[in-house]
C-alpha cells in the first residue's frame, strides 16, 4: 500500500521502534514544502525560500511527530498515562495521542497564557488540564519532579523519543529536494525542535543520504531570549504565546546545533514577528501561528543585515527552508486582532456594494 501511513511507518528504520511497538498514529508528517515566491521576490536574485508548512499535521503542529513516537513507546512500556508543561501545542498533542492510545493524560499550562485553540483541543481530547499560577518553567519543573515520584511517563520533548520522531521533518525536507537546503531558519522554544531538526540532518548525512548539512538559524522572540542572552529569563514575554520560554531544557542541545552547523540563534522582535505573520498568511496565503513566523521574521532581518551575502555570492543560489511549526487558526485571538475587521452591512445591495468597495469603480 502507497498510502501515507505516518512517520513512524515511514521512517521505521531510523527510529527506535520494533514490531513489539504498538504504533499509536494519527498518520502525522508529510507535510507540505511550499514554494515562498512572493518572499522569493521580496529578497531579491538567488533565494530560493522553502516553507515547511507543519500546520496539517493532525493537531496543526509538529509536536505530533514526536508525540506519535514518544506515546508509542510509553505504551509498548507498559505506561497507563503521560503528562506534559506545554505552552499548548504539546498539550493538544498529547491529548490527541494520549486519547488514540487509550491511555491517561495530565497537562500543565500557564494559566491565561495560551492559544484558545490549544486549549479546546486538550480539553476536548479528555485531558486533566491544570491551569497552572506560573509560567511555562514553573510547569516543566513540577512535571520534572511529578514524574520521578509517580508512575507517569513525561511527554516533553526532553523525552528522547520526542526529539527522534520531530527529527523526521528534516528527513522529509531531504527526500524532497534531493538535497538538504543550505541554511534551515526555525524557531526556538524549549530548543527541542532545532534538536531534532539537526539531529535529523546528522543523520541523512551519516546515512549518505545527503552530501551536506544546513546551517541551522534559530530564533528566539526577543522578551523570551535566553539562549542568545545568556541567562535564563524569570519572566519571558511575547505575543508568540508558543515559545514565551525563559529556561529551555535542551539549551545545551540548540547551543550546539548551532555551533556544530555553524550557524545562529538570533532575537525577532513581536513587531518582526508580526510583520512576518503578515506576509506569511496575506502574501503566502498559508496560515500559520505567530510563533512559527518568527523563522521568516528571522530569515528577512538576516537578509537585510547581509547574512546570505556570502553564501550568494560563493553559489550564485542559495535554497532556505523555514519551518512554520503551527496552524493560525490554534491562535484566533491574534488572527482577528491583527487583520482588518469585519464590515457590519444592512441587506440592502447598494449598502453592500459601497462597502465592498465597488460602486465608485461602476
Ligand atoms: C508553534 O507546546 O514548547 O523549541 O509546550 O508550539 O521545540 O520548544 C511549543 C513550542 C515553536 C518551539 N513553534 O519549539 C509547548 C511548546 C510552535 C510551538 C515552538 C513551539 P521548541
């Protein structure tokens, strides 16, 4: 059968599955690599800019690559229940799989401080959801100690088997330009992605199925900057609600990436962010959250500070691929606030014509 039967099926012989594991999957991955034209033109002669749109993935968002992994194996370990921090996307994750598999799931978010629609989804998905008085760390650290004292497994990405399934992405991205791109711009939250992705990357080369590795480009919102900072920020701020992280957990993993590809971990604005969003779903027309623009949001300051000026110059062509982690409709709250409003009208047609916009061209 050609069908697409999820990363697991797919990637089977890179990851740490046996016939003994009970695949839990929603048939996540496969997601689309789209062309960026408009951004092409934006940038000028010799981009080449790829959008890895991770927002079809079953809950709209690519914690669900890892989650299929990392829920399996709990399972195939005799776990009855998973738990997780999350800044949402992980929590409707582990919902969603924590539901197909059968098994239990507690969440701890920061109350007040997520996407609406990542909490629809963890609650509809049957989690015990705690609307934590903290932020994301608080969560990670209560779920760090909840773990090691009660017999449930920790579903966040410091969970290896989480970063093994997300570094899938890169595989696909490799399969489907025959090559690895030369430069990968990601955000960067709790760093379990940028991990992965490079991990991913490591891999395809050690298997010879590339010839070269991307320079990995993170970004961090700059109110939630510790990495690039130095020190762990105790109250992280931004409007991309998906990575307001002070203490990533695996800082040390994304340092490295970073050094090891010979790459950056850089600051974006909320104002480049947004301005990025912009683009992204009203010239791109595809719709992803705030978070996941700040890859763009980094790709364009880059640019325009020179970045790539070497890179051109060496290749004549340079193709980058930035990853657009989530879905826009998981954050409706900041679609709607930023987008011009909805016109009230009575049914009369020459009212709604004026204000369309169409009776001064008649
Ligand atoms: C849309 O859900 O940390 O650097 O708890 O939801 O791997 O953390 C989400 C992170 C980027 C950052 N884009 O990825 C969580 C959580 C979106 C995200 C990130 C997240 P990491």
């Amino acid at each position: 059968m050609n069908e697409w039967q999820g990363v697991i099926h797919h990637y089977r012989e890179y990851l740490p599955v046996s016939d003994a594991t009970p695949v839990v999957t929603l048939l996540e991955g496969n997601t689309p690599l789209l062309r960026a034209y408009w951004l092409e033109q934006q940038l000028g002669k010799g981009f080449e800019v790829y959008l890895k749109y991770e927002g079809t993935n079953p809950t709209c968002s690519f914690k669900d690559r890892g989650m299929t992994v990392a829920v399996s194996k709990a399972i195939e370990e005799g776990q009855k229940a998973v738990i997780c921090a999350s800044t949402g996307n992980t929590s409707a994750s582990a919902a969603a799989y924590a539901a197909r598999g059968g098994i239990i799931c507690a969440v701890l978010i920061p109350k007040d401080a997520i996407a609406l629609g990542k909490l629809a989804q963890a609650l509809v998905h049957g989690a015990t959801v705690i609307a934590l008085r903290g932020n994301f760390d608080d969560a990670l650290r209560l779920v760090r100690e909840i773990t090691e004292k009660y017999p449930i497994r920790l579903v966040n990405s410091i969970n290896p088997h989480r970063i093994e399934g997300q570094k899938t992405a890169s595989f696909e991205i490799c399969d489907r330009l025959g090559s690895a791109p030369d430069f990968h711009c990601i955000p960067v939250g709790n760093a379990g992605n940028i991990t992965a992705y490079w991990k991913g990357y490591k891999e395809y080369l050690q298997y010879k199925k590339i010839e070269y590795t991307p320079r990995m480009l993170g970004f961090q919102a700059a109110g939630a900057a510790p990495i690039v900072r130095g020190f762990p920020i105790e109250k992280p701020e931004t409007i991309a609600t998906a990575i307001r992280i002070g203490n990533p957990a695996s800082w040390k993993k994304a340092e490295n990436a970073r050094d090891e590809s010979g790459g950056i971990i850089d600051i974006v604005t909320d104002e480049e962010i947004m301005d990025a969003y912009k683009i992204i779903v009203s010239k791109e027309g595809i719709f992803c959250e705030p978070a996941s623009a700040a890859s763009v949001a980094g790709l364009m300051k880059q640019a325009q500070r020179g970045y790539f000026k070497k890179a051109l110059q060496e290749k004549g062509k340079i193709k980058i691929v930035c990853t657009l982690t989530g879905h826009g409709l998981k954050d409706p709250d900041v679609a709607i606030k930023y987008s011009p409003p909805a016109i009230e009208s009575s049914t009369n047609i020459d009212e709604v014509v004026e204000k369309i916009g169409l009776s001064n061209k008649l």
